[in-house]
C-alpha cells in the first residue's frame, strides 16, 4: 500500500510503518497545501492518508476522495504515543475503506 502521512504527523512514524510504501508531505513538497486540496492530490497517489486531524471528516467530503483515511487518537502527538498505535495502524491498512475515515486508538 501506498501511505501518506499528514504534515502533522511526525515524519519519523513512517520508519515504523513496515512492509508499506509511506511518504511524508514534507517529502512530496505539499506541506503547504491545505486540507481539501491535499486529499485530492493524496488520493491521486496513494492508498491510505494518514492525519492525527479529528476534525479532517467533519471539514472535508471524505466520499468524494478515493483514499482510506487513518485518524490517529493518542494520549499525544508525541512520536512515542503514535508509536504504540504501530500495530493497530498495520492492521487496519488493510482493511480500511476508500471515502470513508477510520479512528486507529490504543486498546
């Protein structure tokens, strides 16, 4: 799978992404770029967009983009809380659903 990651998600979450192709706005030149117009040129290129942004689906048409959206909810955004969500992030790569917005959180 093909996985971006939102500018507001640290960078260095993708290393811990395994077995999938991630990059990073920062590494597309799209860190300037606002919400409905990056979910456009995401969804022109990758599977999965992934945000820690809670409030992306009630601002955007998610329907209308052809990208599975990952809503990491840790304690913080701290790179060390994301990383314990590394395993539920894996698992739902694969079954999240284009259009559509899936919260990843710890058990």
């Amino acid at each position: 799978m093909r996985v971006f990651l939102d500018e507001c998600v640290d960078w260095r979450l993708g290393r811990d992404i395994l077995g999938q192709e991630v990059r990073t706005a920062r590494q597309m030149g799209w860190t300037t770029i606002k919400n409905g117009e990056l979910l456009a040129l995401a969804a022109a290129s990758f599977d999965v967009f992934i945000t820690v942004d809670r409030n992306l689906s009630f601002q955007q048409n998610l329907s209308a983009h052809r990208i599975a959206i990952l809503v990491l909810c840790a304690r913080t955004y701290r790179l060390a809380d994301l990383r314990l969500l590394v395993p539920k992030i894996l698992e739902t790569i694969n079954v999240a659903q284009s259009g559509k917005a899936v919260l990843v959180e710890a058990d």
